[in-house]
C-alpha cells in the first residue's frame, strides 16, 4: 500500500467492499429481484427495470479517454459533490483528522466536513492578493491532524485560477501525509491545462472534474475524481454500488460523442467572449465597484448597494448568487455567465 492510501480511516481499510449483483448481459437475471419487464414509457437502451452495472465500463472508459487518464485513476460518482464527500468519509476520523479549506471557497468541502464529524482548518486567501494561494502560510497551517486539503482552482466564488507553481508546492510539500484534492469543475473555461497530467507523479493528488460546468450536463449528476489507484479503490469500498443511474449512464455516452464534442468547444469560446463583454460592461455600470478577474464562467462584482443590485436583477426576472454570507468578501455578487440574451437584459437591469 502506498504511504496515501495508509492515511485512510482504518476501519475503511480493513472493510470488506458490497459485492453487488454479478454482471453479465448476455445471461438471463434472475438473481437480482428485479421485475422481467420494462415499463411502455421505458425508452432508455437498458430498460430501468434492471439495475445499471455498477461503475459502468463503457462509462468509465469513455470518461477516462476524456480526461487522458488509465480507467483505474477514476471514479465516477454524482457530481463531485458525491466524491468531495467520498474523500472526506474514506480520510478523516470524527473529532480528529482534520480537513484544511481555503475560504472564501466552494461551501461543501467545509459541509463535507461537518457532517463526518472532522475538524477544520482554514487559510484565508487574501482579496489584496487577488485571492492568490500563498503555498507557505498554507503549509504553516497544515499540522498532523490535516488529512486531506481542498483547493478549488478556478476557485468559485473568486473565480481565479491558483498558480500551478503553488499548488505543485503543496503537493510536493505534503506528500505522504495529506490528500490534495483539486477541485477543477471549471478548467475547462480557464484555456490552460488541468492538474490531470500530475496524478500519476503524486500519489498524494486527487483533481476533481464534473461534466456539469462546460459540459452541459448537471442534471445528469456526473462528476469524476481521478487519483491513484489505491485511492480509487478505497473510494470505491465507500460509494454505493449503483450510484450512477442508467439514464445518466446512457445521456453521458451519448454526449461525450465526438459530435457532439466540437459543438462544445465553440460554446465555450462564446462564454468566454461573453464573459469578457459581460465584465467590461459592469465595470462601467453605475454602483459597481469592481469585477474580479474571472477565468471560470461567472464573476465576482462588488457593488456599492448588494440589496438595491438584487432587488433590480430580481424585478428582471433574473436571479444572481448573493455573495454576502461570505465573510472575507466585499459585498458583491456572484453572477454566472449567460447566453447573450440573458446578459444583455442583466445590464439593462443594471444600468
Ligand atoms: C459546481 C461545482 C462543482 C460541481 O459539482 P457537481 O456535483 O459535479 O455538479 C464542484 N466544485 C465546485 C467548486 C463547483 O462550483
């Protein structure tokens, strides 16, 4: 076992993995309690009134194929929320391991954390410093306890990219002793490369990817983590053995077609063009005291009056993330990039 992998719980370790309902589609099953028929409005390619094949292999080669990885390096779950709270349950002991998290930041890492009982540890990233992460005062307040470190890189709510160097100064610094997960839902808006290509040189790396940002996917539920395979493998002990549903199985292969591919690449440069006009307008709309620099597919913008900005994109019929709850920001909100439409009648709103 990899000095990772003997970081995780130990009652995770010696645990016994669910051995789910044997799968074999050309045999008959009639070992699984399912009824033998597929209801008239069952339109799916399996029928839903078979269970779906737990970890699906054509899924998780195509997914594997998409994010240039060995199947064994991923694990597909719900969404990533579904893996941010598999790593914490598979890492951290109730009241004595500790999860580190850098606010302001993505709220389920801290959620994840709460409810396994772990502790948290956080370093605040720095709005003077453009909520860059600060590898050293990281490390700083990174003790023993601190079994595993979520970076959300584009971060959300900020929407800035942390420095490969940093991270890489993390990982590297913390190897054998905590799990970094990098949580990167919206690389694909950021036109740099992902974490990915590390994994195999840090075991002590997870990056998180979802199909529910560029993709166009998140009502399917399908996010991936992708990290050693010993780490996999006790992910896998932990989630629930048919926890992607066959209609997402089939929804996510037919989308991750190569057609159907190009036809994404073009939307996400639309985003990113009407990102940039959305922020170049709103850093000349009345009461905006400043748009942080985004390389995700939303922005931060501070207002002068957060109530009254809420007020009129609400009596527009539009709704924007209030920010507020957050406590190292500056009032703002948090407004996701929308279709030109959309954008324009936010600006009207605003004007
Ligand atoms: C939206 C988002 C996710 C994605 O969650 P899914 O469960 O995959 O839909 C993950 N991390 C961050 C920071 C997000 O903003």
């Amino acid at each position: 076992m990899n000095a990772i992998a003997s970081l995780a719980r130990p009652e995770i370790l010696s645990l016994e993995a669910y051995a789910p309902a044997a799968w074999a589609p050309e045999l008959t099953r009639m070992h699984a309690n399912e009824l033998p028929w597929r209801l008239a409005t069952d339109m799916s390619a399996c029928g839903l009134n078979r269970y779906p094949e737990p970890q699906s292999e054509a899924l998780m080669r195509r997914l594997a194929a998409l994010y240039n990885v060995p199947p064994q390096m991923l694990l597909a779950g719900r969404g990533s929320d579904e893996a941010i709270d598999l790593v914490v349950r598979v890492f951290c002991r109730a009241e004595r391991d500790a999860v580190l998290v850098c606010p302001p930041t993505f709220g389920m890492y801290a959620l994840a954390a709460r409810i396994q009982g772990a502790q948290l540890r956080s370093c605040v990233l720095q709005a003077g410093h453009g909520f860059a992460l600060d590898a050293g005062q990281l490390l700083r307040h990174c003790g023993p306890e601190v079994k595993v470190v979520f970076l959300c890189s584009p971060n959300n709510p900020t929407g800035n990219l942390l420095a490969t160097g940093a991270l890489r100064e993390v990982i590297t610094a913390l190897a054998g002793r905590a799990l970094v997960v990098v949580d990167e839902a919206y690389i694909e808006f950021a036109g740099t490369g992902s974490l990915v290509t590390e994994v195999a040189r840090h075991p002590n790396l997870a990056v998180l990817r979802t199909l529910s940002k560029a993709y166009g996917l998140a009502g399917a539920r399908c996010g991936s983590v992708i990290a050693d395979p010993e780490v996999i493998a006790l992910l896998k002990k932990v989630i629930p053995p048919y926890a992607i549903a066959q209609p997402t199985i089939e929804a996510v292969l037919a989308a991750l077609d190569s057609g159907v591919l190009a036809q994404l690449e073009s939307r996400l440069a639309l985003v990113r063009s009407e990102r940039s006009r959305l922020a170049q307008a709103l850093a000349h709309t009345p009461g905006v005291l400043r748009v942080w620099p985004s390389d995700a597919n939303f922005l931060l913008v501070e207002f002068r009056d957060v109530e009254r900005a809420l007020q009129r994109a609400h009596r527009a019929q539009l709704l924007v993330r209030d920010a507020r709850p957050y406590p190292e920001l500056a009032p703002a909100l948090r407004v996701t990039v929308g279709s030109h439409a959309d954008n324009q009648r936010l600006l009207e709103a605003w004007s």
